[in-house]
C-alpha cells in the first residue's frame, strides 16, 4: 500500500547513452575546453607537483645517507630541501585549484545560462512533462555537481598518472628486482580494492534512491500538511516514512561494513608486501650491500605508491556520474524543441481575429477539447463566452496567444496567420487575465509593470481602476510592498484585481478575461467591473464568465458546449431564441439575485 504511495522521484542518469565517450566529452568542449591556456597551466602545475612526490623518499635517502656521518652535509641544507619542496608543492596547488575553479565556474555559468534561455523560450509542453523542481534540480544541482566531479577527475588522473610514473620510476632506478616482486603482489591488493569498491557504490546508489524518496516523502507532506491533518492521514504518512527510513538504516550499516572492511584489507596487503620486501632487501644486503637510506626510501615510496593507484581505479566512478549528470541538462537543451516564431510584425493589431475549423485535441484517446470551430471577431468587439465547466472555453482562448497548438484549423489576426507572426509581437497584443495567473515574488509595482518599466504613477492609475488603491495605499511600503511567494500574502480576490491592474497596465489591444472577477465579492466586482467596460472599450474583449450577470452586455454570446459553439448572438437575441442561454440565464439569475 505505502509502496503505491511512494511514486519514485526522477531517478537519475535514466539515459542510457550509447554514444562513445569521445564524443561525450566533445559535447563539453564548448563549455569546459576552451580555455586552452587556462588547462595547459593546470596540467603543468599538477604534473610539478606530482613530479615532487618522489623527492621526499629521496631526500630522507640523502639524509639517512649522508646526513649522519659527520662533515658530508651541511647542516642548513636539509631544512632547505624540505621547505623547497613544500613550497613547489603549495604553489603548484593553489594554481591548479584556482584555475581550475575558474574553468569550472566559467563553463557552468555559461551552460546554465543557455539552459535557463532554453526554459524562457521552449516549447509550453516541457512544463507538462516536467515538474518546476525536476528543472530547478537539472539547471541548479544536476550540472554543478557534474561540472565539479568531471574536471576534479580529469586533473587528478593527471596528478595519479604523473605521481604513478614519477614513483615507479624511483623505485625502479632504486632497486629493479625489488620492484619487480612488489609488482607480483600489487594485483592482488588492486583486486580486493576492486571489489569492495564496487560493493560501496552499488551501496551508495541505494542509498541515493533511498534517500531521494524520503525527501519525496517529505516535500509531500509539507505541502499537503493541511490535507493530512484534516483527513488524519498521519498515521499512514508516518508509517510510510519509517518504511523507508528503515531501509536507509540497514543500508548505512551495510556500507559501513565493507568500507570499514577495506582499510584491514588492504592493510593486511601491505603488511605482505612489506614483510616481503624486508626479507629480500636483508637478503639482498647481505649480498649486494643496500644502504639503510636506499631501504628506508624504497619503503616510503613503495607506501606513497598504493594512494595514485586507489585513485586511479577508482576513476572511472566519478568521471561516468559527472557525464550522466551534465547530460541531463545537455538533455534539456538538445531535445527540447524551442517555440518557432515567424516574422509578421505590427505595432498594434487592429484585433480582428479568425478562428477557422480549429480543433485541439489534448491526447488521442481523450475526446477533442474543442471540436473543428469558427468564429469571426470584429475589431472593438466584446465576445462573451459561456458553457459549462470543460466546455473549453479556456483552451480556446489560450490558443490565440499561441499558449496551446491548435491539431488542425488556422487562426488569423489581422489576416495573417498568428504561426507567421513574430512570437513575442504577437503575444504584446494580448492583454490576459487568466484563471491561473502567477505573481512573482516581488514588489507589487513590479507585478503590475511586469516586462516594462515601472512608471509609478502609471502603476497607481492601474491599482485605483482595479479597486486596490485603498489597499495599497494603507500598506507601509506602498507600491514596493513585497508580495510574497506567488503573492500568497494577498487574498484570492486582491490576487484577481492586482493581475486586473496587471492587465490594464499592458494596455494591449486585444483582452482575455478568463473568470477574471471570479474571486470578488459582489461589490468589488461591480466597482471592478466599471474598470473593465473602460478598458473594453475600443478594444477586442473576449471575456469568460461563469456569472452571466457579467456578460449580458457583450456585443455577443457564444455558447459553448463540448468543444463547440452551440448558439451565438446578443443577449436579448438568445433570451427570444428561448435555448441553452437562455436556460442558463434562468438558472444564473436566480442564483445572483439571491446572492
Ligand atoms: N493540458 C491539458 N491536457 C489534457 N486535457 C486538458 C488540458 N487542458 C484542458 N483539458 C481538457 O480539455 C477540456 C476543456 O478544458 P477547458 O479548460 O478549456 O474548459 P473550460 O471551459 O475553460 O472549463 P472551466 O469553466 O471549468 O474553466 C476539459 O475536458 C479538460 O479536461
Ligand atoms: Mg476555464
């Protein structure tokens, strides 16, 4: 039952990418290989310091050599030595970091960028199939954490291989046969590393997965805690979390038992290989005559040895989940096809609208929204449209800015198709108050002056013909007033006149009021009302309303009922024509008169 409950959160890397991994990495060059000389000063002073690795063993052989036989080194040149190397070390790691950082922060800003572009100017779709915090997820986190965990690998496979090389090649020139028996036992401890490895990160995907669902279980809750509390569904909710928190449990102490198994393990291979070395080393200097110091180094080394090759294993893990998690956002912007836009423009339309045979069908197996309509819209004119809930009278609206595509059928503004006109010229000439319309966060003047410059006594203007002024004007901020997410600060009905004084603040020549008054009480509605017949004015209105108190002086009435026009004409006319209007009509009357 809570398994049901729990729908799995957007599991990650879901994209199974054949491509090879040339042309995955040439995909990133845009972004992250252009800074060549940036990458030529990381590499190189990654490589000096690995380079240094081999310098202490070699020092301490000096020292252990030389040091300690009196007058065959001066005293002040071993603390030199030491303090050299660390500074070449420390300089050529602040390098690398710094320019690292920078190439990382530079690439993302510029992939987030277009990723973001890519958001404000895809096609509507994008936002059916994927949730607001799936997106903020792939634009904020997912390409972060890719961009991070990528160029980290590549400079320290280059920090491993040179250190490798630098090391191996010291141990070699220390001592070839000794290092030819290490290299025996190496494999060995490569393999168990391997395997606990692998263990680990089927563990830490697990536990990825495990954790993404509580989180799922939590953001469910919070947003629904009024929901939960009134229909006492705590003690489900509570079960379903512990469910999955027990699961987080038992795969922690899995994980903790195989990596706290590797550090023994791998131990154990060292102490094997060390016991052997000092075997044969005695052996050898009995024979051969090895110094103290060449022994002693060859040890450190062989030791400062096992870190590069754990690195370098291991590899491939953080290079293939850096890849998957920036080609989620290469995804966003690759496969999601942008809005087209065509090159008709007009200062302002005259706001004659022709809607021929249009039919828009949501999904194949659902019936149409609306069903092969026409309708001709004369410039100046007020359209009212009513029908009952799912008539469609909301999805034909939304096909004139282009918001939806119709399947079949054209529509016109001023004659020209509205898929020929320039996209945000054609969205200038609509002024929308909608059944769902967003505030953002911000001040109220922004909202109102959204997309142009706040001319605040513009603003006021807008705020009084929508019957907020009074409201307004009491607050201590005034017109700079925060609104709080999504204006949740406001009531529904402030929220309704605000995106009214929104609408009149546009000024466009074409209006759509979807139940833009709705949310009022009657008053209000009225002296909002009077607002709008200004406003409707000169204008082409199409206005949806439920209240058909509100819509008896439109110029017409279409009556829609299942995605298509069922009568049409003024007021009085379908009054006399007795019909479905005139029906609802009754029905309507009867209910606001009591109001
Ligand atoms: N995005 C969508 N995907 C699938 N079906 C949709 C979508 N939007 C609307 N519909 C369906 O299309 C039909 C018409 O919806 P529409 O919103 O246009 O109705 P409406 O007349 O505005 O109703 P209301 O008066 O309740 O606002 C409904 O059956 C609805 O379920
Ligand atoms: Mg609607």
């Amino acid at each position: 039952m809570t398994d049901q409950l729990s729908s799995e959160p957007a599991s990650k890397a879901k994209f199974s990418h054949q491509q090879s991994l040339f042309k995955r990495f040439k995909r990133l060059s845009p972004y992250f290989f252009t800074q060549k000389g940036a990458w030529a000063l990381a590499i190189l002073a990654t490589a000096i310091a690995a380079a240094t690795e081999p310098l202490i063993p070699a020092a301490f052989k000096l020292l252990l050599d030389r040091g300690f036989q009196k007058g065959s080194l001066e005293i002040w040149q071993v603390p030199a030595t030491i303090l050299t190397i660390f500074a070449i070390r420390g300089v050529a790691g602040y390098v690398t970091e710094l320019v690292l950082t920078n190439i990382t922060a530079s690439g993302l800003q510029q992939l987030r960028r277009q990723m973001f572009d890519k958001l404000l100017t895809a096609k509507l779709d994008l936002f059916k199939n994927q949730s607001g915090s799936e997106l903020a997820n792939t634009v904020v986190y997912e390409v972060q954490n890719g961009s991070m965990l990528l160029v980290n690998s590549i400079i320290s496979f280059v920090r491993d291989s040179v250190t490798l090389i630098a090391l191996v090649g010291y141990l070699l020139y220390l001592n070839w046969k000794l290092t030819l028996v290490v290299a025996i036992i190496f494999p060995g401890v490569a393999l168990v590393m391997v395997v606990l490895t692998k263990r680990l990160y089927k563990l830490s995907k697990s536990s990825q997965v495990a954790t993404d669902e509580l989180a799922y279980v939590v953001e469910e809750n919070v947003l629904a805690h009024r929901d939960v509390r009134l229909h006492h569904a705590q003690e489900q909710q509570a079960e379903r979390f512990s469910h999955i928190s027990q699961r987080l449990k038992s795969l922690s102490i899995k994980t903790t038992s195989a990596s706290a198994a590797m550090k023994p393990a791998t131990q154990m291979m060292a102490a094997i290989a060390l016991s052997a070395v000092i075997s044969i080393a005695l052996f050898q200097s009995n024979t051969s005559g090895t110094t103290v110091g060449a022994f002693t180094s060859f040890v450190m080394t062989m030791l400062l040895v096992v870190a590069p090759i754990k690195h370098l294993s291991e590899i491939a893990n953080p290079i293939t989940r850096g890849l998957a998690a920036i080609e989620r956002g290469f995804d966003l912007l690759d496969q999601t096809p942008s809005e087209t836009y065509g090159s008709f423009n007009s200062n302002r339309s005259t706001g004659h609208i022709e809607i021929k045979d249009v039919t828009v069908q949501f999904s194949p197996n659902l019936e149409p929204a609306v069903k092969q309509l026409s309708l001709t819209i004369q410039p100046g004119e007020t359209i009212a449209l009513v029908g009952a809930s799912g008539s469609g009278k909301t999805t034909l609206v939304n096909l004139l800015p282009r918001f939806i595509q119709s399947n079949s059928g054209s529509i016109e503004l001023d004659n020209v198709d509205i898929k020929d006109w320039d996209l945000d010229n054609l969205r200038q000439q609509f002024a929308m108050v909608s059944q769902h319309v967003y505030m953002l966060n911000a001040s109220l003047a922004h909202n109102v002056a959204l997309g142009q410059k706040i001319d605040q006594d513009k603003v006021w203007e807008c705020l009084k013909a929508a019957n907020l002024e009074d409201f307004v004007s009491e607050l201590p901020l005034g017109i700079h007033t925060l609104v709080g997410h999504n204006a949740n600060q406001l009531s529904g009905g402030q929220r309704q006149r605000l995106a009214i004084a929104r609408a009149l603040y546009k000024n466009a020549p074409i209006l759509i009021l979807d139940e833009a008054t709705s949310a009022l009480d009657t008053q209000s509605e009225r002296a909002v009302q009077s607002a709008l017949t200004v406003l409707m004015k000169n204008r082409t209105s199409l206005v949806i309303a439920h209240r058909l108190s509100t819509v008896e002086h439109a110029d017409r009435i279409v009556v829609m009922e299942a995605g298509s026009i069922i009568e049409i004409g003024s007021h009085a006319e379908l009054i006399t024509q007795n019909g479905a209007y005139a029906k609802l009509y009754r029905l309507g009357l009867g209910e606001s008169h009591a109001a």
